[in-house]
C-alpha cells in the first residue's frame, strides 16, 4: 500500500470499544514506504492475542503501539523507528519499574531486527524467559552491546532459554561488554557473528554452544568457556561440534580460549583467510577424536615462528574430508598428516608452491579416499626411488574416483599417476598452458575407466588433446569458459559419448559441438 501515510483511530474502530482486534493472531505490514504514523488510544487493549507481528519495508515508521503479551514473534525490518529500546523497554518493565514476572511476558520465541538505521542501542531482551531466537541484522548505528540488552544485573542468568543468536552486518560495533558473576546464554546452541569488522572480543561462551560461526569479525583471540573463565580451568568439557572462523584478519592465536578446552564432540573445523595468524593447537587435533572436516585456508602465516620439530601434527583417523591451502609452513607437515587418515574420503592440496615432494606411498593407505584435488603446486614432484617395492599394490588398491587438477602436468608425479586407472570423473580448471606435452597425452589414456572429463575456465588452452578420441569409457564432455579452443581434435570425440555441455566457447567450437550434439541425439 504505497500511498498509506498514517494508521489510526479508524483502523482501530470505535474509541467505546475496550478491546481492538480481540481474536487476531498474525499481523503483517509490508512494503508501505510512505507509512509515518501509527496512533493509538493508549487506554485500550489491542490485538490481546497476537502471537506474530511482521513489520518489513516501512522506512518511515517512527513507532508502534505496546506489544502484547501473547507475542510470539516479532520481526522489523527495514524500519525508522528511533525507540527501539524503548518499545521492548515495556517489555522487562524497566520504563515503568515494573518487572518481567508482573508484566507476565512470558510468550516472546523470536525476534529479529533488521535495517534500523537509526537505532543506536539494542533494546533489553536478556530477561525474557522463553525467548529462543535472536537475529540483529544491519545495523549501522550501533557502537556498544552492554548491560541495557541484558537486562537487570540482579539476576544470575541472561537469555535463559535463548537457542540462536546472531549478529550481522553492524560495521561501526566496537564493544560488547558484560558482568563477569553472571552466565550468559545458559542453553545457547549456535553462534553467528558476522561482518562485524570492529568488535574486538567476545563474552566467554557457554559450554552447551555446538555452532560457532565467525566471518569477518575483529577479534584478536578466540573467548573461552565462561565456566572455564570462572575457575573451571581447561578441563571443561564443550559441546562445540562445528567452528567455522574466515576473514578475521586480527586473530593471530588459537592455541588459547576456545580450543584449549576438550572438544570431544567437535565435527566441522573451517579456518578460513585470517592472514595474521600463526598460532595454531596442532599438537592436540590428534584428540579430537569425533573430528570428521578440517579445512585449513589462506593462512599465509600459519606456524611461522615456531621452530623446526615443535609442529609435529597428527591427525585423528576420524577425518574424511581434509583441505589445506596456502597455509604457510604447515604445507611442510603435510605428508605426515596423512600417515593414519584411514577414513579419508576426499582430499584437497592447493596453493603450496613449496611442497615438493609427496611420496606415492602418502595415498597407499587411504582406501576409502575417492575424491582428490590438487591446484597451484608447481613445484611437486614425486619421489619415485619409494616405488620400487611397492610392486602393483597401489595401482590394484587405489579407491579414488574424481581427480580435480590444474595442471595434467601431474599426472607424472608417481602418487597421481597410480591412481589415474580407477578415476571416473576428471576436472581440469585453470590449465597454465596452451597444450598439453606427448607424454601428458600418452598419460592420458591410462584413464580406462574415465566417464566424465571437464575442461572449466582453461583460457590459455588451445587444443583439445588430440588422444581424446581414445578415452573410450567416457559418456561426459564439458567444456566451460575456454575461449581460445577453436577445433575438436583432428581424430574426433570418442564414440562413447553420449552429453555434450559447452559454454563460453570460441564461435567456431561452438558450432562444431552443436553439429556433433545434434548427430548424437540423431543416431540416439
């Protein structure tokens, strides 16, 4: 409704009336930016049982009506109002020195505020009993969390039933603090703190928390257990299952704070583009004995001032996915961390232009490993003395069915070459060059059981290669963003094909390759 500008006496009814809207139970206001004036008798009763109110899009709105008891759910976004606070004041009682349990608000389960613009200070929530969901989102005002949003200092526990919470896209929040006697978040579940590039630190967390989510936030370190922070020490035991920290280019040490507590439960850890770090517990993820994904990325500094031997990493044997990428000298640990990887199922190397050497017999023990992926290792090379008394144990063992590359270069390092018989599906990204050598060609046709082969983003390749033709296993041909590419191969495409997919291609493969598609649902 874009022209409405005020909302009053005649939406409400007759002033006689005690009770307005006495049955409704969800309300909604969306899309009205035109809205400027919610007015009200402030002697009547409105909407008594309301369980939702959804206000969205109004950026006008300076103010609505007191919130019903019955609440359930309450959701603002994109809204004008300058008294936040003060509308959720209400609701602990602190405006009119009144009480949670006088005022009887026990209903509130959700609350989301998004895009207040104008709002400069979080309204009090940290004593509403039943409330399970908080999400605040962009708000660019807002400089300081403290006692105000959670509430009465006199009582012990802050957001007693509170599950989720999340903080996102608030670039000027600088400080969030608490009082150190209190337990905050006793039943909190996952944490988001996202796109909060000035927060510093972070209230220590509660030991129930099993997701905590960090992406662009300016922490220096990571909080610990507030049970652990009071005298509990490091022996507390966390329900953390998933971390997942990216962007945070403040954090430099995590061998302090949340992982030096036990995490026995701990599934998921991604540590993602924090250039400052260096410091990193390696020693004890051979503990975290649930640990299933460990994803380590572009953490250039990583292990870059301890000396030669005090990084001695093992990993638990629990891990099935494994991804590390330019992760300065914890590249150097790498083939030891595969050594008891026996439930490894993908693994992905990337960005380590100073590995070397990675011995065929790494991957020898990984029997169930079925996806591999390797990118911008330059300088590997395979040290092939160590295959000498390997026999055809690797090539009669090899589990792996998808090989991602950059390079076909690879396929002469010994670990890689030895698995290229049992591989079904081939991605080549990225390829550096403009052909492939007559030994990479002839390497190539050691792909018997090859069924999908991808050539994404190559935009130096100008050839297909010209043994592509005998790949005869293969029913799969993509070819993605390879512009300079012009012909098929002079002996063709192999007659096993039964899908073509192309784009962004030269104007004269294209042609070539719907001609060829065309002949193939033809004969199909």
């Amino acid at each position: 409704m874009p022209e409405v500008k005020k909302v009053g006496d005649g939406f409400f009814g007759s002033a006689g009336q005690g009770k307005c809207f006495p049955r409704l139970e969800e309300l909604t206001f969306r899309d009205m930016p035109q809205w400027e004036e919610w007015s009200w008798a402030d002697g009547r009763q409105m909407f008594p049982c309301l369980r939702k109110l959804q206000i969205v899009q109004c950026p006008w709105l300076k103010r609505t009506p007191p919130l019903p008891a019955s609440l359930q759910l309450l959701s603002l976004c994109q809204v004008g109002l300058t008294e936040v606070p003060r509308l959720l004041e209400e609701i602990d009682g602190s405006s009119i020195g009144m009480t949670v349990s006088e005022l009887k608000i026990y209903s509130l389960q959700v609350v989301e505020l998004e895009d207040i613009p104008e709002c400069e200070e979080l309204p009090c929530l940290g004593q509403l009993p039943s409330l399970e969901v908080l999400r605040i989102e962009r708000m660019p005002a807002m400089k300081k969390v403290g006692d105000g949003f959670f509430g009465s200092r006199d009582q012990g526990k802050c957001f007693p039933s509170l599950e989720e919470l999340t903080f996102r896209d608030m670039p000027e929040w600088e400080e969030w603090s608490w009082a150190d006697d209190r337990q905050l978040f006793p039943c909190l579940r996952e944490l988001e703190i996202i796109q909060c590039p000035r927060l510093k630190r972070l209230p220590p967390l509660p030991p129930p928390l099993q997701t905590l989510h960090l992406h662009e936030v300016g922490l220096t370190e990571l909080p610990g257990l507030w049970e652990g922070i009071h005298g509990g020490g490091n022996c507390i035991t966390a329900a953390l299952s998933t971390l997942r920290i990216r962007k945070c280019p403040n954090l430099r040490n995590l061998v302090e704070g949340l992982l030096s507590h036990r995490l026995p439960k701990i599934r998921d850890i991604e540590i993602a583009e924090c250039a400052e770090l260096v410091r990193l517990p390696v020693k004890e993820f051979k503990e975290l004995t649930s640990l299933a994904k460990l994803s380590i990325r572009s953490c250039p500094k990583l292990l870059s001032m301890t000396r030669d031997g005090d990084n001695d990493i093992l990993l638990p044997p629990s891990i099935k996915e494994l991804v590390l990428s330019d992760c300065g000298n914890l590249g150097k640990l790498l083939p030891g961390c595969l050594h008891n990887l026996t439930s490894l199922t993908r693994l992905e190397i990337g960005d380590y232009r100073c590995i070397e050497s990675l011995p065929a017999t790494s991957l020898l023990h990984l029997k169930r490993l079925k996806y591999l992926k390797f990118w911008k290792c330059g300088e590997l090379r395979s040290k092939d003395e160590l295959l000498l008394n390997e026999g055809n144990e690797q090539v009669e063992g090899s589990s792996v069915t998808e090989l991602c590359i950059d390079d076909t270069a690879l396929f002469k390092v010994s670990l890689l070459r030895r698995t290229l018989p049992s591989v079904r599906a081939l991605t080549i990204s990225n390829f550096p060059r403009a052909t492939m050598s007559d030994e990479e060609e002839q390497l190539l046709r050691s792909l018997t059981a090859l069924r999908s082969l991808e050539f994404f983003n190559c935009e130096n390749l100008q050839s297909l290669p010209r043994e592509l033709h005998a790949l005869s296993s293969l029913r799969l041909l993509k070819i993605i963003r390879c512009p300079k590419i012009q012909v098929l191969p002079e002996k063709g495409l192999p007659t096993s094909l039964t899908n073509l997919i192309f784009s962004y291609c030269h104007r004269m493969l294209r042609e070539q390759l719907e001609k060829h598609l065309a002949e193939m649902k033809s004969s199909g």
